[in-house]
C-alpha cells in the first residue's frame, strides 16, 4: 500500500488556507534556500539568492526555455508580453512602452498626474461620504488604479465590468497547476485571456493611421522613435500587460496598506501626525507585505549554480519575493513593520532587467490613496480580521476588507 507523501513547504504556500498568513512558511522555506521540489521546479526564498538569479543571465523570463511548458506558459509563448521575453528582444519592447509611459524618456508624467490622482481619489471618498461600513477594495482600492490605467492607456472607463471578468479569470491561470486545478478555471482564464486580447486589438486598430492622441494606446499604435514602431500583435500584448498590471498590484498594494495600517495603530497615529512619512511608509509596505508575493515562471536556459545548488537548464524556477523581503540575513527583525527601516531595498517591484517600469505610479498612487483615506475617515476599524482573500498566491491581498467607524 503505497502511503500518500505530505504536501511541501511551496505547495503548502499554494494552499488557500495558508492565503491569510504565509509567512511562517516562508520563514520555514528559506532553511533550504535553493529547494528542488519534487516534480523537479525550483524555490528560491533567500534574499542573496534571489537576487542573484533576478541578476542572473542564464535565467529566462521566456517560457519557451521550458523543458516541459505546461498549457498556461505555452499561451505566453503564443502571445508573449515583453515580460515573457529576455535581452535584446525585452529591452527594445521595453524601451517603447518607457518613452510614452514614464522616466527616463517622459520623466514628468507620472509626477504631472498628481492631480487628477488626487481628484479621483477625493471623488471616491465623496461618494463614500458618512457610510458606517466601507468595503475598501470594492469603493476604494479598485476603482481608484483602474480609472487612472484607463485614463492613461485610452481604454473606455465604462467597459470596466467587461474586462474586470476576464481580468479575474486571467489572474487564476498565475499560479494555476494543470495536475490538481479545475480544467474548467484553465479554459475559463485561457478564453478570458483571448477574449480580452481581441478586445484590445480592436481598440488598438480603430486608433491606428490617425493623429495619435494622449493616450498610450494611439501613441503605440502610431508613433515611430528609434526603436521603430510595434506590430500590432506587440502591441496588443503591450496593452494586455498594462492594463492588467496597472491595477491589479496597485489594488493589493492600497488595500494591504489599509489593514496594515489598522494593524499597527501607532504607526498610523504617527503617519497621521506627519503625512510626509507615507513614502517610507509605502516603501515598508512593499516590503512587509509586497503585492507580488513571488515569481513562478522563470527557466533556466543554461545550467544555473546558487547557494551550491546547480539548477539544471530547463528547469522551472519560483522566485518566492516575499520570503526574501523577510530574510534575517538581510533585513533585522524582518517581521516587524518598520517605515524607519534603513536600507530598504526590497523586491516589491522585483529587480533586474525586469523591475516594474510602473513602480513610480504606483508609489504615487499608494502614498495618495492611503494618506486620503486615513485623513477622511480618521475613526476607521477593522470589521473583519483576517479578511478573506483572494485565491491567488502570487498577487496575494485581501478580496474584500470590511472597514467600520468608530
């Protein structure tokens, strides 16, 4: 009789029911800083070794450097986004979205969008008004980053319900494992995927031969720069990332800063008392309790050696970001949420090649939303602790989170 093996440390991470605290396991996965798992994938949970690989040119962001791509990275291969590609490929794709989308190329407007960043979230709060209970995510933290990535990339705001039903179903394919998932969720998440892209590539095409206008849409659609235009199938892949990324971490990103901060009261009354602390207080959040909790679609290429491990090429390698942020080895008393934390060079935003270009609005977008909440609802309290949260461990934050008055 064969007896039934126990579950990993990573698979236990997948579990649901580690979604509202992973953190011990975290703490228990970087006792083996490179472990191979049994089905031959790689975790990688120390803040050194991650770094290094994230810095490591024989690791690949391409699916295509898979030995055995499953359903999910085969789609990436069919369609890949530029961060699914590696160098040279990358960094030209790269370079286009940066020259319409921020710094270095347009270093004002991420900074010139203060104000209607501003705008939007005081309307928000307006119509929130005097209500008893709030539910941040669903009348804050997602209407706020979906409005402004609508804004900025010339997609209708009024579509919103539309996409945010494939958006979700997309989001369930990250760390989606074709042995023991629901075939139903990979078709639903693969036809969302489709779906979604046949809707941009629409958008794209109604922009394209006329005067480009603001929106980043038209420009990439129509502007040539030195690195010449994209096709239209990049970019529509382009737009597919933006749209999604431009809001789904900053809605973690805002919402676990609001429960962090009920948590933690007297760094709250201290941010109350002096507002300028929110950008070290951002920064602490994006370590404490980043957004994107780890990374699980990186291959090696050629064979990678870390820690003593050498990573066979082929293999699949999870970068799990959240346990590096939380390393002893790196940062002191690690699980304390500490915005004078000196030296705070966590992986919210990753690092490399790859380090999200989005990262200054995001941080503008974060420091705006959590010093207005706080300022227009002072008596805030938590309803619900631990709130639920959403299914997936990779984009992991709160699916709803229940605030009061009083």
């Amino acid at each position: 009789m064969s007896v039934s093996q126990a579950p990993s440390t990573l698979q236990r991470i997948f579990d649901y029911a580690s979604r509202a605290d992973p953190y011990p396991l975290y703490a228990e996965l970087r006792k083996t800083p490179v472990d191979r798992q049994e089905d031959g994938t790689y975790a990688v949970s120390t803040y050194r070794e991650i770094y290094a690989l994230l810095h490591n040119p024989h690791i690949s962001s391409d699916p295509v450097n898979l030995a055995h791509p499953g359903p999910v990275a085969a789609e990436r291969i069919k369609h890949p986004a530029f961060i699914n590609l590696d160098p040279p490929q990358h960094d030209r794709l790269r370079r286009i979205a940066m020259r319409h989308f921020g710094p270095p190329h347009n270093p004002s407007l991420v900074t010139g969008l203060q104000p209607k960043l501003t705008d939007i979230v005081t309307g928000l709060l307006d119509r929130i008004g005097d209500r008893e209970q709030i539910d941040v995510v669903e009348d804050f933290a997602y209407p706020f980053p979906v409005t402004v990535i609508c804004h900025l990339l010339g997609v209708p705001r009024e579509d919103e319900p539309q996409f945010h039903t494939w958006v979700e179903a997309i989001v369930a394919l990250l760390d989606f494992n074709p042995e023991t998932g629901p075939p139903e969720r990979l078709q639903e998440g693969l036809r969302a995927r489709e779906e979604i892209r046949e809707y941009l590539s629409g958008l794209a095409e109604k922009r394209r031969d006329r005067q480009a206008g603001d929106d980043l849409l038209s420009k990439l659609v129509n502007e040539d720069g030195p690195d010449g235009r994209m096709t239209h199938e990049q970019v529509v892949s382009t737009a597919n990332l933006l749209l999604i990324a431009g809001h789904e971490t900053t809605v973690n990103l805002i919402t676990n800063g609001v429960l962090t901060l009920l948590r933690h009261p007297d760094v709250l009354a201290r941010l109350r008392r002096d507002p300028a602390m929110i950008v070290r207080t951002v920064e602490e959040l994006l370590r404490y309790e980043p957004p994107v909790q780890l990374i699980p679609w990186r291959a090696a290429y050629g064979d990678a050696t870390v820690a003593g491990v050498t990573i066979p090429a082929g293999s699949q390698v999870t970068l799990v970001l959240a346990a590096g942020n939380r390393d002893p080895a790196r940062f002191r008393d690690p699980d304390r949420f500490d915005p004078d934390r000196p030296d705070n060079q966590h992986f919210g935003f990753g690092s490399g090649v790859h380090l999200c270009f989005g990262a200054p609005l995001a941080r503008l977008e974060a420091q705006i939303a959590l010093n207005a909440f706080f300022h227009r609802i002072p008596d805030a309290r938590l309803l619900a602790d631990p709130p639920p949260y959403r299914q997936s461990a990779v984009l992991r934050g709160p699916r709803h989170l229940a605030v009061g008055r009083g």
